[in-house]
C-alpha cells in the first residue's frame, strides 16, 4: 500500500534527539583522538550539550585539600575543567554538568566504582560539599559568562537507586539532594538544577518519594532526569558481554516514565531529560557495533522527542574507560565513532538524523518524512524493521510513499544514502580482514572508506505536485532520502544520443 504524505505539515519536528550526547569521564577530553572524535561529531551532527561522569573526581583535580599549621583548607583548582570546558565550547557544544563522583579527601568511604574508581559514597563534610559545588559553578560564571552558565542543565549524581553508584541509601540521596540544590542556587537563582538521573529497573516509589521530599521541603528542582536501556541478563565471554534486548518500543515507554509516575505532583510538568540511553547498557556489548542497532534505534529517535525534552545517547566515542583499556578497534564500545573515527552504522543514523527539515509531515512504523522550512526540500528517513529476539534480518522491505513535491517540477532530484550490512559497515569490513587487534595504517583508511554509506542518486518522476517513490530495504537497512525539485536548464538543442558524434 502507498502511503500519501500530506503537503501540509502536522507540526515542527523536534530535535530532542540532538539535545545532548554522552561522554566517558570528563578527563578524557585531555586525549588528541577524544577531540577529534568529537570534532567529527560536531561537523557533521551537531550536538548542543554533553554529559559525562567524574567533574569532581580525582582525575580532575578540582578538590585538592591541605594544611596549614594545623588547619584543614582546600584550594580548588580548575586547570583541567578549564581545559575541558573551553575544548567543549570551541567545538560548538556545552556541557551538561554531573556533579560527582565525589573527591577521594572528602568521601566518607573507600567504595568506587569502574576501573578508573570513582567514588560513590557520601560527603564526610556536608559543609565542604557544599563550597565545593560552590566554588566549581561560581568559577565557571567567572569564566564563561553568567548568561551562558544558566544554560547549562546541572545534574546531582548519577543513578543513585544502584548501589554501585551510590553507597547509601536513598534517604541519603535526598539529603545530598537538598544541600546540593541549594549550593547551587546560592550561586544564583537562574541556574537549572534537577536530578534524579535514575538508572532503570526502580521502582515508581523510588522517584514518587524523592518528588514527594523535594515538594515537602520546598527545594529547587528545574529538570527530572532518568537513563533508559533495554537489554537483558548478562552473558559473559572474555572480552565481550551478550544480552537479550527487548522491542526498541521499550526504550519510548522508559522514556515517559517519569510523567505518568509523578502524575499530580508539582514535578509532573518540568522538563524531562533522559540523560542516558542505548540498547545495552555494557560497554563490551558487540551489538552496539552493528548495522543492526542502527535499525533499531531509527524509530526510537524519530518518535523520542514526544516523550522527553532530551534523550542524551551514550556516548559519542569509544574512547572510554569504565571496564578498562579496550583491546581492539570493535570491541562492542557505546561510542558512535571507534577509537581513531572509524563510524559505526549508528552514527549515520545520526547524521541523517541531522539532515532531516524542521517540519514534520508523516511519521510511520518505518519512516519519518520533513521538509525544510527554508527550501522546500524534502527528507525522508526509512528503516527495515528490526527483530531483537535474533530472527532472519527482513531483506526487501519496501516503503511505498506518495511524497509533495509541489511547484510546476516534472521531475525532482532524488539523493539517497544507505548503511545495512554490506554497505556503512565497518564491522563487516573488519571482520572480513580477520579482525585485527592493532590495524596498521591502511588497515584504518581502508575501514573508514567501508563505513562511509551507499550513495545513490536519479530523477524521478513528478505528476500534480506529487513523486511516488518505493524505498526498497535491505537487511537492517537505515536511508536517507532528499528530494529537491528540478528547474530544467538543458538547452533544447541538447541531445545525449550524439555524445560520441553520431547522427
């Protein structure tokens, strides 16, 4: 059957989806291959916030205690965040800060957690705490301008309803919670403060009782945040993590969860920020690598900004650390791009993402049609559906559209890029050449020309204002598809039969 997309369009699209993007540990934008990661990034996606663990850890060395004739006194030092920050900006993208993990000479415990340890437990000193985020956000309004720092969400944690992250309870959270948003707003009253930033798998009392203690206490709340992911129990193998995933459609209900549970409450209607999300949440899962998950996120991101004002993919590169130093080029990393930006079919997901208009005409199981409000020009984003029980890849999908041209055009120029499994696959390439732990040189350029996407391009047809157009999928296939129409300018002396001089 033929869909026939309206001409007139049934509102903007939102572009929730590019809102943030996650990182590994801020320190790691210290590395030459992280910003170049990101530069890439920027070019071509454009993101306008990131986020990532570890402002107050140690690596960063903001909190840095000693003493003088016997009194305790802190220096805090910014060289690092500074680093960081301006590297950040520079590239067109600010940060949404996480306040944690907390300095190792203020933590009232030894408890950390991944490789690089970051601590998890409370302040000893709720009073240095409280300097300490003090201290940070008034240094970067000394810095970057207060007008721009009221931009930047500022988040309390991270996951705090796991143990692993949190080595309290949740009433200790919510009194990290009150000092914490305080702190903040004694810097200045127009800067955003929120949280939770609940991982999945909590309960709905878990965030009904932190609403109910923020709105008992009448303590400053500007954002909810959760995380989403949809992957099930852990199989493990050296070097790599298998899981089950449930429908992508799981991951759109995660993402409106905070709504419906905190139905009634004064923070039903604040922003939502979905701060983190994938399939798996491992960093060795080899399925973030595929064409695969490419497939299976299109229509998470083409639905999500109905259900959040953000949702922030984790994370933007490879180059990340929390299970260690990774051993080879594919090794299942949350990252859009691998380590030295060899692109993953899920970043042309983005990227298409990126070219899509700003006005919503149609949206379907397998397709999203825009168009741009300043030309006209069409873009259609179509996927083949994408079974995560591990069922036969469907091969020959076929998106059947009737699409609005309009003007007088007899003809509009069709551009069209493609990634599925033979074509934007890097990880095929890299498995074909034996999968080699170290690449040499041509090894790299040769993966980096196999993960750029199939491109294509012809003249179809325009009868009424309208191009009938059948998008035929292959397996696990995400395009792209512009059309734009054409204004013909051949002379009408031109024949393409006399190319080679024939009559």
């Amino acid at each position: 059957m033929r869909i026939t997309v309206p001409e007139q369009p049934v509102g903007p699209f939102s572009d929730a989806w590019r809102q943030c993007v996650g990182t590994g540990r801020l320190d790691l934008a210290l590395r030459r291959d992280y910003v170049d990661s990101l530069a890439l990034v920027q070019r071509e996606i454009g993101f306008r916030f990131i986020r990532g663990h570890g402002v107050l850890s140690d690596g960063m060395g903001v909190h840095r205690p000693y003493e003088v004739g016997g009194e305790r006194r802190v220096r805090h030092a910014f060289q690092y965040l500074d680093q960081v920050v301006d590297a950040y900006l520079e590239l067109g993208i600010a940060p949404f800060v996480e306040l944690g993990f907390m300095p190792s000479e203020l933590a009232s415990g030894e408890e950390t957690v991944f490789w690089w340890k970051g601590n998890i437990t409370p302040p000893r000193d709720e009073k240095e705490w409280a300097e300490l985020v003090r201290a940070v956000l008034r240094h970067l309004i000394q810095r970057y301008g207060l007008e721009q720092v009221r931009s930047w969400p500022i988040e309390v944690w991270n996951e705090p309803n796991l143990p692993i992250f949190w080595a309290a309870d949740q009433d200790a959270y919510h009194r990290l919670y009150e000092i914490t948003a305080h702190a903040v707003k004694e810097v200045d009253a127009e800067l955003q403060v929120g949280g939770p930033s609940l991982a999945p798998g909590y309960q709905p009392e878990w965030i009904q009782r932190f609403g109910a203690f923020v709105e008992s206490r009448d303590l400053p709340i500007d954002f909810v945040s959760r995380h989403a992911y949809s992957s099930g129990p852990e199989q493990h193998v050296p070097f790599g993590t298998h899981q089950t995933l449930k429908p992508a459609s799981d991951l759109l209900t995660q993402f409106g969860a905070p709504r419906r549970e905190l139905a009634g409450s004064g923070l039903a209607d604040l922003p939502l920020h979905i701060t983190e999300f994938n399939s798996s949440y491992r960093p060795d899962n080899p399925i973030h690598d595929t064409a695969f998950h490419a497939a299976y996120l299109a229509p998470v991101l083409a639905e999500g900004g109905e259900h959040a004002d953000s949702f922030s993919y984790w994370t933007f590169s490879d180059v990340f650390e929390e299970c260690g130093i990774p051993t080879a080029p594919f090794h299942g990393g949350f990252g859009l791009l691998t380590h030295r930006q060899i692109k993953k079919p899920t970043y042309h997901l983005y990227a298409f993402m990126a070219r899509l208009g700003d006005q919503l005409l149609a949206r379907g199981a397998d397709h999203l049609v825009t168009r741009h409000a300043s030309d006209g020009r069409l873009a259609v984003l179509a996927w083949a559906p994408a079974d995560p029980t591990g069922g036969e890849p469907v091969d020959g999908h076929t998106v059947r559209l009737s699409l609005p041209v309009g003007g007088q055009a007899n003809t509009a120029f069709a551009q069209r890029w493609s990634v599925d499994e033979e074509s934007g696959n890097a990880l095929a390439a890299w498995a074909e050449m034996g999968r080699p732990l170290a690449p040499t040189a041509r090894q790299y350029a040769m993966l980096r020309e196999a993960a750029e996407p199939a491109r294509t391009h012809r003249a179809v047809p325009v009868t009424t204002g309208r191009a009938d157009v059948d998008l035929v999928l292959g397996r696990n296939e995400v395009t792209l598809l512009e059309l734009t129409p054409v204004t013909d300018e051949t002379p009408e002396w031109w024949d393409d039969r006399r190319m080679f001089g024939l009559n």
